[in-house]
C-alpha cells in the first residue's frame, strides 16, 4: 500500500473537492456581505441571470468549516473566509 493512502491528514491542506461539494453549506449574511464588498465575485451564470455571485463558498467536514473558491480549472480550500477571498483574486480568478 503506497504511503499516500496510509498517511493521516497533517491540517496543511484541506479535504478533496468532492468532499467538500457533498458537505456544502450556505454562507451566512455577514460571510456572503464580506464576499460581495470584497469583489469575490462571478458577474453573470448560465441561466441568464446577470446579478452578481459570490465565488466563494463553505462546507463543513468533520467538524470544520473550509472556505472554496474553485473554477472548472482549479479550486483552493483555506481554513478562513478571508483566505479564501485572497486565493479567488490571486489566483482562481486568472483560471476563468
């Protein structure tokens, strides 16, 4: 068995991305506010609606809450909202 499949979370990165789709919950007010005044946003979705998303979302897994921003190319996972709004400017919103 490849240590890989042994090796016990180390809290360096965060749950696979199925993972955290399965165990997805809604951001609060105050977390979805500080996404949208922060401009983590998606302009426009494919159902026509042209209202600004946030592009930032949460799931909890055993326990702990993880803050997501992904494309179809690429997601980061960090532990904090504002984290999370820092790895959407920086680099998810370049793999558009």
């Amino acid at each position: 068995m490849s240590w890989y499949k042994t090796a016990k979370y180390d809290g360096r990165k965060g749950p696979k991305f199925k993972t955290l789709e399965k165990n997805k919950k809604p951001l609060t007010d105050e977390e979805r506010k500080e996404v949208m005044d922060a401009d983590a946003v998606w302009h426009g979705n494919f159902d026509g609606d042209i209202k600004p998303t946030p592009a930032v979302w949460k799931a909890e897994v055993n326990g702990k809450m993880w803050f997501v921003t992904n494309t179809h190319r690429a997601y980061n996972v960090m532990p904090t909202l504002k984290g999370a709004i820092r790895q959407y400017h920086d680099f998810i919103k370049g793999t558009a």
